[in-house]
C-alpha cells in the first residue's frame, strides 16, 4: 500500500500546474489595439530618426511673392467697333474678307434702298420750303412793325418757319447717320446707294455679308479690332482680392510661348460673381506682335512686400486638393516602448517666395506654442494614408 501513497500529492501538483499554466496564458493574450483619430500619426524614435522629422514654428516674415491667374485678352471699348447700318438696304458690293486691314474712313460696303433716296427728296424739299418760309417770316415781322399785318398772322409765320426749320435740322441729323453729307447734297446729286465706312483703324474680324443680302438696322454687319491698345481681363479668386490693387506689374505668356509679355493693372472688380470670383483689368506695355484679342493667357501678379505667418515650403502638404501642415501633439509609451504623436492640421496657402510660403491658420491656431513639422511632412502623410513603412 505504501507505494500509493505519493499520488494524491501528483495531482495536486499537476492540478497547480494547469491553474498556473492558464493563468499565464492570459496575461500573454494581445492587448486591445488603440484606434488612432484620422487625424493623428504617431512613430517610434527609430522611425522619427528615418522619417528626418524635424521641427519648428511659424515665423512672420516679409513676402514678396506672385499670384498665379488666368484670363483673356480684350480690346479697349473704343478700338471694337461692331458695324450696323440704321437703315435697312440690300448690299450692292463689299470686297472685305476676315482678318482684313482697314483704315478709319475707308467704305466697307456699298448698300441701296429706295428709302435712301425718300430721305434726300424729304430733306431737299423741306429745304425748299425753309427758304420761303424764312423770307415770308422776314416781311410778315417787318409788316407788322409798320401795322399792317396783326399779330396773330405774324405768330401763325413764325410757327410755320420754326416747323420747317426743324424738320431739316432732323432729316441733316438722319442723312448724316447714313453717310450722306447734307451740305453737299443738291437736286442733281440723289442717289439710291450709300457707302458704309469704318469708324476706326484695325482688322476685320468678323464679316456677316454678302451681295445682294437684305440687312436690317438690327444686324451686325462687321466687326473691327483695333490691336494697338489692348487689355488683360483676368479672373481671381475671392480670397485673393486683398493682395491685388491698382499698378500692380503683371507678366504674361500666350500659347505656351516664352517669350514674356507685361501690363500694369488699372482696375479691379468690385462684385463678386457665383463662382467666387471677380475680374481685374490690365493695359499691356509694349509692343506685343503675337497678342491678339480672344487670346487666352496664364499671368503672374507681382504681390508687394507684406508681413505674413510663413513656413518653410516643404512644411505644406497637399492631399486631395487641400492644404496641411503636421504639429508635434505628444509623446507617450507603450510596452516599455517611446512614441511620438503627430496632428495633421488644415491650412490655407498664401503667396510663395524663397523657399517659404504664405499660411493662412485656422481660427484659434496657438502659433506660438506650436512645433510645426519642417522637414519630413510628406513622410508623416504617407505613413497616415498609405501605411507605408513609417506607420506603427
């Protein structure tokens, strides 16, 4: 019997032994993983060291920089001239074709209407009639003066005079509107075609004619672009009115060339379209050969020197058309283990001169207390949104 008296002892140990065992086992059972917010990235020392992260702050500095905008060229109101006839007429003859030179005066088109030749016949005769009714206006105020005529014959003479007076003052007016000079114009000279002339010096850009084509006072017969003075119409942005003013320097380039071309602004916008944006005015300087108007152009505002919160342009990171920079948040340990969190913050970019850049910060941004990541900003975004070696 003796040699079973040890087995009560053998399964209190082995009974222990299980009890230890499971215990054991759940102190190494994983530890729930922390669930970072998106905003937030966080490296071990050794990762931070490889990243190169490094840190800094804001620093206010003055930034003479430019602003990036787009547009088109314009001609001047007064060298676009857009051509209509005030009387309608069929046209009798026109050599011009688009892109045309034309000079101030010179007839664009010959046009015929019998009602060019009404007009001359009214206004000669109404001539007519002014000539002898200012001779009798004339005797009825000398005869009146002597008693012989009364009054009211005198006051019917001088209404008589007055309407015709101002009927050939208006018919001038309407010659004149169609080209016909009525101080040259006489009984033997009617005619039922007029010459239509260019009121301006320029090119020809659009022609809307042809023989034998009826038009109308509404229609636009030809277009004429004077290229000497010409403008920049540009669009900008709402939160970039406050940074361009009159006589800012403008360069421009057209067609993808090279070659630079310069304006000086002489106008800005002073409403705001449903886009967010308004239009700033420019006169180009210079003799600019290629520069026509229609043309599309890409231009640089010269920004003048201002004091702003810049960082150092690799600080910025870009990521789904948005702005950020990283801010150090804290450091704290896990297992024994050093880390380091990172707050990705969103920002607004400003103008952009050697190597720093403009940021615009969001409302309550603590820039003096803030260690602003300078350098390795675009490691910190791809360990956050691509998991990419740098990630914990």
């Amino acid at each position: 019997m003796k040699k079973y008296r040890f087995l009560p002892l053998c399964l209190t140990i082995m009974f222990l032994s299980v009890l230890f065992s499971c215990h054991s086992g759940k102190n190494t059972l994983p530890e729930k993983e922390e669930i970072l917010p998106e905003d937030i990235v966080e490296l071990r020392e050794d990762q931070i060291k490889m990243a190169g992260i490094d840190t800094g702050t804001i620093e206010l500095r003055v930034l003479s920089g430019t602003l990036k905008v787009n547009g088109t060229v314009i001609a001047s109101p007064r060298n676009l001239a857009t051509i209509c006839m005030p009387m309608g007429g069929f046209v009798k003859n026109t050599t011009l074709l688009p892109g045309g030179i034309v000079m101030k005066g010179q007839a664009l088109a010959i046009l015929e209407s019998q009602d060019f030749v009404d007009i001359q016949q009214s206004y000669l005769e109404a001539k007519n009639s002014l000539e002898f009714a200012e001779a009798e206006f004339i005797r009825h105020s000398e005869l009146y003066k002597e008693d012989v005529y009364s009054q009211k014959n005198v006051q019917q003479v001088t209404a008589e005079y007055k309407n015709l007076k101002a009927q050939v003052k208006a018919l001038e007016q309407k010659l004149s509107l169609i080209g016909i000079s009525a101080a040259n114009l006489h009984e033997d000279n009617i005619s039922s075609s007029v010459a239509l002339v260019s009121p301006i010096s320029g090119h020809v850009k659009t022609v809307n004619v042809n023989i034998g084509k009826y038009v109308a006072p509404s229609d636009v017969l030809f277009e004429i672009v004077n290229s000497e003075d010409l403008l920049l119409e540009l669009v900008l942005f709402e939160k970039d009115m406050d940074k361009v003013s009159s006589g800012q320097s403008i360069h421009f380039f057209i067609n993808d060339e090279t070659e630079e071309h310069d304006a000086v602004i002489y106008q800005t916008g002073k409403s705001i379209s449903n886009h967010r944006t308004c239009k700033v005015y420019a006169t180009v300087t210079g003799g600019c050969r290629n520069v026509l108007p229609g043309m599309y152009v890409n231009a640089l505002i010269e920004i003048a020197g201002s004091k702003v919160t810049v960082l150092p342009s690799e600080a910025i990171v870009s990521f789904d058309d948005k702005d950020y920079l990283f801010v150090f948040e804290k450091n704290k340990e896990e297992d024994d283990k050093p880390f380091s969190e990172y707050r990705m913050i969103e920002i607004r970019k400003g103008i952009t001169d050697q190597g720093f850049t403009e940021v615009i910060l969001p409302e309550g941004f603590d820039m003096k207390a803030a260690k602003v990541v300078i350098k390795g900003a675009y490691n910190l975004l791809s360990a956050m949104k691509n998991a990419g070696e740098m990630a914990c």
